[in-house]
C-alpha cells in the first residue's frame, strides 16, 4: 500500500458526514470538465443521499472517493464504490490491472457501513461494451465475490442502467434481487 494514501469512511450518521460531503463537492469541482461522465461527479453526483462516504487522502488532500448508495430499487442492498473516482495525479502512482489496497481498504469499510445498516448484500456495478470480464478479473482477487455474466438494472434510465456486477452477500441465505436483464 501507499503509505501516504490515508482512507476514510463516515455514515451518515457520523457527526462529520457533510464536512466529508462538502468535501468531495469541492473535489468534484476540480476535476476536469473534459473528463468522461463529469456529469456523474458534478451534477448527478447527491452525495448527501448516501448511506456512506469513503474519500482518499494524500497529505490531508482529497485525491479520490466514493459512496455507499441505497435505492429500493436494490432492495435490502448497496452499490459500493458508488461513483467511485481518482484524481490523474493519484492514477499515475498506482500499478494498474490489480485491485489496489486503498481500494481493498474503501472496499472493507464500506462493507462496515453496510452492514452497520442491516443490508444483506453489496454490490459494484460497471458499464461495459466487453461483458463483465473486467469485474471477473479484479474480483477473482476477493474470495466469496460473486461476478454474474448477465447485465442487471441498477437505476431507473435507459441503457446506461444496465450493468454488469459483482456482487456480495452479507446474508448466506439471500440471492441476488436486483432485476436480471434478458437478451
């Protein structure tokens, strides 16, 4: 791990929840207007809404986050790493093609939250024109995940709705609710 990447997670019950949150709205803002979906960390971004924050910090400097969102749509579950997003400079420090430990880190702390909460499961979801082997080849490193070759809805819109996941139960007795998208 990168040493001075410092992670932190705050529910929203914790009584820094929206100085995390301004936080990440000023981040959001630095990012680059040309960066792909900007729409998704400026104005879609609704990170008061979210059961939980996670940001990445060098040097008491954000340089990442993400969230913990629930819609009933998931039922008794969460998407994790919800908009989850780095800053180029943090990008370039990291080996690419594992998943990194600060994300293994957000990853075990938004799962805490989770179940802090009562959820039966998390979920990550992803858009993707090449089936859901990106998730299968990071998540192989994380035993007792759950990487479905099907598309699932994770929100109301279009086609952009229909991701692939990898999945967890926090429940053994639960199966994947979400709506399984047929060909």
């Amino acid at each position: 791990m990168n040493t001075a990447i410092k992670v932190t997670t705050v529910d929203k019950d914790h009584a820094d929840f929206q100085k995390y949150c301004e936080a990440i709205d000023n981040f959001s803002n630095i990012l680059p207007d040309s960066m792909k979906r900007i729409k998704n960390y400026r104005s879609d971004l609704k990170v008061r809404e979210s059961i939980a924050v996670s940001i990445y910090e060098r040097d008491s400097v954000i340089v990442g986050f993400s969230s913990v969102l629930h819609r009933t749509l998931f039922g008794n579950g969460v998407r994790i790493l919800n908009r989850y997003v780095k800053s180029n400079d943090y990008r370039a420090d990291i080996l690419k093609r594992k998943i990194w430990d600060e994300t293994r880190i957000m990853i075990a702390q938004q799962i805490e939250a989770a179940r802090k909460y009562n959820f039966e499961y998390v979920f990550i979801s992803r858009e993707s024109n090449s089936g859901s082997s990106a998730l299968e080849y990071y998540f192989r490193e994380l035993p007792k995940w759950q990487c479905p070759t099907e598309k699932f809805r994770v929100c109301g819109g279009g086609q952009q709705c229909e991701q692939y996941v990898a999945w967890l139960p926090l429940n053994d007795q639960i199966d994947l609710p979400l709506v399984k998208i047929l060909k």
